[in-house]
C-alpha cells in the first residue's frame, strides 16, 4: 500500500508547486503597491474563482490527506504482539532447554545369602 501512496504522493506534491507558481498574484501591478489606483481590486470585491484556483485547492486536499494518510500507515506497528512475545522468550532465557534425558534404571539388589538350613531333630 505504501509503495502505491508515496508516487501519488510526488507527483501531487510536483503538481501543487507547478500549479502555485502559474497562478497571477492578486497584486499583479507594481502601482498597486503604491495605492494607484490602477488596481481595481486592491481592497475590492474578489472575482470569480477561477478553474486555476479550483486545481489548487484539490491538489492541496489531495497533498494534506495523502500526508496524513502514509504518516498514519508508517505509524502502525508491524507484525503481531504475539509473534513478538514468542520470539522474545528464548532469547530472555539465554539458554535453550534441555532435553529431557530417561533416569538410569535402578541398581538390582544384592543376593542374600541362603539361610543355613537347620536339621530336624
């Protein structure tokens, strides 16, 4: 998702700048830093938004949400907890487990000697 969202991303942002930089300033006239009045609109009613103007503030919806939309996909832990948790406990351990090794088998007892056998009297 994030390799499809960062190319957007670029060619909105090279888009934004090309668009800001072809638009006419609103005080286009050096006589309208002067206060001449030549510039009709200096303190006047604006005109009509022009097709220019829309582009610009959908390219700058398009840049604003974009960039808070990869920020919140970089944000996002990778992997799951439990997977996490799994492959940390070994390590914590330092040691691997033993394996179970069978207890020797007990020694036979040692042979009594026969009882003498008494005659009958």
């Amino acid at each position: 998702m994030i390799y499809v969202l960062v190319p957007i991303y670029v060619i909105v942002c090279v888009f934004l700048i090309l668009v800001v930089l072809l638009q006419q300033g609103k005080g286009a006239d050096v006589s309208a830093a002067f206060g001449a009045s030549s510039s009709q609109t200096t303190f006047g009613a604006r005109g009509a938004t022009t097709l220019l103007e829309r582009i610009t503030t959908w390219s700058f919806v398009a840049f604003s949400v974009l960039a808070v939309v990869i920020s919140l996909i970089q944000a996002r832990p990778r992997g799951s907890v439990l997977a996490k948790a799994n492959a940390a406990s070994p390590a914590k351990a330092g040691t691997p487990a033993k394996a179970a090794v069978p207890a020797p088998a007990p020694a036979p007892a040692p042979a009594l000697p026969a009882a003498p056998a008494t005659a009958p009297k």
